[in-house]
C-alpha cells in the first residue's frame, strides 16, 4: 500500500510557523514536521496513539 499524501494542520498559518502533517500509512498515522519536509524525522502510531495525541492538543 503506497501512504497517503501529507496533510497539513488546519491550525498551522501561511507564514511557515509551527507546522505539523498527518498521513495514513498501512501500519497506521504518521506524523512530521512540515518545515523540514522529506528531512523530517517520521513518527509512526498506532489509531488510538493518534487519537489520544490529537485529544491532547485540541
């Protein structure tokens, strides 16, 4: 299964501030830091990880 697309933070502004995406890979959602693109380091959760992680941010 090929990952899906990288998704930026809805929250994340045009100025190149604080940004996160999100994807959906087979084992399950990744997370990156935007600003540093294909260098950024990827971390892979599990679904309830992922949930939990954006229950504590909202």
């Amino acid at each position: 299964m090929k990952p899906g697309k990288w998704r930026k933070s809805s929250r994340s502004g045009g100025s190149g501030g604080s940004c996160v995406e999100a994807r959906l890979n087979a084992g399950g959602p990744e997370v990156r830091d935007s600003k540093l693109g294909d260098d950024s380091p990827i971390l892979s959760l599990n679904r309830s990880d992922f949930l939990a992680l954006l229950d504590s941010v909202r």
